[in-house]
C-alpha cells in the first residue's frame, strides 16, 4: 500500500557471504541457486547428439551412400559399383557405349570416295545457254544478217535432255560442258550448215552445296569440280568460325546424318569426302557434356573439349578436388545404360544393371594411371565424394558454438 500512512519495510540487506555465518537459506533462494557449472555443458552435449544423429550440413554425399545399394541381395540391388583399376579395364573396354543423348550421327564413312575428273558434271536442274553462231543466210534460227541466236534458260530435265528447236531432245546430263557441247553441236549439225555452238551452265540444286552455320560465310555454293572435297567447301565458306567448342562436322546425304570431329578431319586427309550435288555440310560445337557435382573446384555442365575426356581429363577440367572436403579415394562415375545393353550377372561383356557406379582411388598409383585410361561418355555425372573427416569437423564446429553460447550464458 502506497500514499499517506503506509507502512514503510526497511530494504533487506543484500547476502555477500554464504554458508552458516549466513544465517540459514531461504527455500526462494536455495532455488535461484544454481549448481557450479550449471546444466548449459549437459544440455549442450545432448544438442550435439542429437545433430549427429541428424544429416548434417554438407555439400555431397559420402561414398558409402552412395554404393549402399549395392549390397543388396538379388533383385533388390538396383545398381552395380565396379572399380577402375587396370585389372577392370580390360573388361570395360568390352562393355558397350551408352548412346549420347539426343540423336547420334552416323559413322563417318572411311575413305573420301575418290576423285573425280577437275570439270563439273552437267546434272538435272543445270540451267544451259546455247548460243549458235551459222554463215549460211538461210538459216533455220537466225534472220538475215544475223549471224548467231543464243537459247537461254534451258533447263536440264529430269530425264536429262534440253529440247533444241528443230534438233529435239538432246541428252547433255552426266557430261562435262565440253562434251555437251560438243554432242549437241554434232546434234545441230544435221540442220544446219557448218554451225559453231558455244554452250554456258548455271548450277542447279543438285550441282551446289549447302553450307550452314559455324563458318563466316555460310550459304549455298555450286560445285566447280567433280574433286570438291568437305574441307574445301569450309574453306570456300571462311573456315571454321572461332569460339566453338570442338567443333564437329554433320553431312547430310540422301536422308543419312553422317558426323565427324574438325580436329580428326584434320589430322585424317583420307577422310575428307568429295561433295556430291544436294549435300548439305553443317558446322557446330560438340554437344557432348558431363555433370560435375560434390567436393570439386566446380559444380557445373562441362562440355568436351575434344572427342575423348578420361576420367583425369574430367578432373583437371573441373579444378580438381577442393582440398579439405573431398575424399580421394572416393571419385565416382555414375552412368546410365540402357536395358539392351545389360548382361547376366558375372558377365564380363557388359554391365548387369542399368545404373553402374565406377570408383576411382586417387590415391594409387593404379588409380591414377586407370583413371586416365577411363573415358567419360556423354550425359555421364562425376561425382566427388565428400571425405568422413568433414562431418567430423562439422560435429566439432557445432560443439565449439554450443559452447561458446553456453559460456556467454554462464558469464
């Protein structure tokens, strides 16, 4: 009660000793009193526990999660852990290739096909111009006091004949200009007297080539020659444009997509094909890539860089292992095989599951060695593992937090 007469307690005097000189403790205060050291370090261990039993923060998986499932019995294991030493290798050379993803070309055929004669070949769609040139007055094509007519836009049909007025059907397909010419003057020599043909050819469709994308000047380009070859085209076409990755080339013919890398052309003259009439010749960047995901440099998609990416390769690409989380004994290759491509179990000449996980030891010598003779495919993911120390040190760092909670609280 406060205001006038209230009755006034005098404060109680603050206790700045303990034990009986004290006097006796109240059960209020025997309550407040905390033991020494109090209950934070109990509370905290059992908060650490409790995280460890948990999954703790990390950015991949541990090798053991990974390859679990492996240790099923029958049908239940759905994958297959094989490791890449040199004694594995031999028998995963034998395996076959998974397809790329997407739609893969056709081999490259083996050889160029030959050389043909250095003159282009008249062929159907050519568009000719007969230019006649008579001395007789009387001629049949020009007038009087001309002395030569000249027959433009002659299309050669399909059957391969242009139609000359009072010659016919004359057959010119498959023949150099100068042949032609000259069968078709030999044709206008029954009907005239002593003519002289002069005979020009403008490409059709099946006489040009077709140049697209990847060079700096794309387009449609007739055939000089007979001897047009693919890496003369390109060079026709300003070589190959700068910045594409590995660049491949595609040859479309006859309905069939035939593809092979620009570096193996190059160092492969035998294969550099003659063009044929309609071809089309496409240039592009190799749209092979692999995943790159766990304790590595990089998490991304990695495009080849060249045709053929080893298991090393993969790993210089992505900047190697990060130092202090990866587990080098635990580099994984996870790929995906098709259910054709499956064998029985204990085969040596394929996989006998769909999924298959590859292991690599980079801590041997054997490792290192195998894993430059192990190519990575298309589509396949790398996987580096994270090492068991790293949850080790998560546990210790949580403990250290707990901790230094605690002793902020206690102070």
């Amino acid at each position: 009660m406060t205001g006038p007469g209230a009755l006034t307690l005098p404060p109680r005097p603050a206790k700045d000793c303990a034990g009986p000189a004290c006097g006796p403790e109240t059960g209020r205060e025997r309550g407040m009193r905390r033991p020494a050291g109090g209950p934070w370090p109990a509370l905290a261990l059992i908060a650490v526990a409790a995280l460890s039993a948990c999954s703790l923060p990390r950015g991949a998986a541990m090798q053991g999660e990974i390859t679990a499932e492996a240790t099923e019995a029958g049908a239940a294991r759905t994958i297959q852990v094989v490791p890449v030493t040199r004694a594995t290798l031999p028998m995963l050379a034998r395996w076959p290739v998974p397809p790329a993803p997407g739609r893969a070309p056709q081999a490259w055929p083996g050889d160029g096909g030959g050389r043909g004669v250095s003159a282009p070949v008249i062929r159907p769609g050519d568009v000719l111009t007969v230019q006649i040139w008579e001395s007789d007055d009387n001629s049949l094509l020009t007038a009087p006091a001309q002395k030569a007519v000249a027959i433009e836009g002659l299309t050669v049909s399909p059957r391969g004949t242009i139609f000359l007025p009072y010659v016919g059907e004359v057959e010119v397909a498959g023949r150099t200009p100068d042949d032609a010419r000259a069968h078709v003057q030999a044709q206008v020599d029954s009907v005239l007297s002593s003519p002289q043909v002069v005979l020009g050819v403008t490409a059709g469709r099946q006489n040009t080539v077709d140049l697209v994308g990847g060079v700096t000047r794309p387009g449609s380009y007739p055939l000089p020659d007979r001897s047009t070859t693919v890496l003369s085209l390109i060079a026709q076409g300003g070589g190959v444009a700068p910045g594409l990755t590995n660049p491949q080339l595609r040859l479309v013919r006859g309905g069939a997509v035939y593809g092979i890398s620009a570096a193996r052309l190059f160092a492969e003259p035998a294969r550099d094909l003659v063009l044929r009439g309609g071809d089309k010749v496409i240039v592009e960047a190799d749209p092979s890539s692999f995943i790159a995901l766990g304790a590595t440099g990089s998490q991304t998609v990695v495009a080849f860089p060249k045709d053929e990416v080893s298991a090393l390769d993969a790993l210089a690409l992505i900047g190697g292992l990060e130092a202090g989380r990866a587990n080098a004994q635990g580099l994984l290759i996870l790929r995906e095989y098709p259910a054709r491509a499956i064998r029985p179990e204990g085969s040596a000449d394929g996989p006998d599951r769909q999924r298959v996980v590859f292991s690599v030891d980079l801590t041997t010598a054997d490792g290192l060695f195998s894993a430059r003779n192990f190519r990575i495919r298309p589509g396949d993911l790398v996987l580096a593992t994270e090492s068991p120390v790293t949850s080790v040190r998560t546990v210790f760092g949580l403990v250290g937090q707990v901790l230094g909670i605690t002793n902020r609280l206690d102070g």
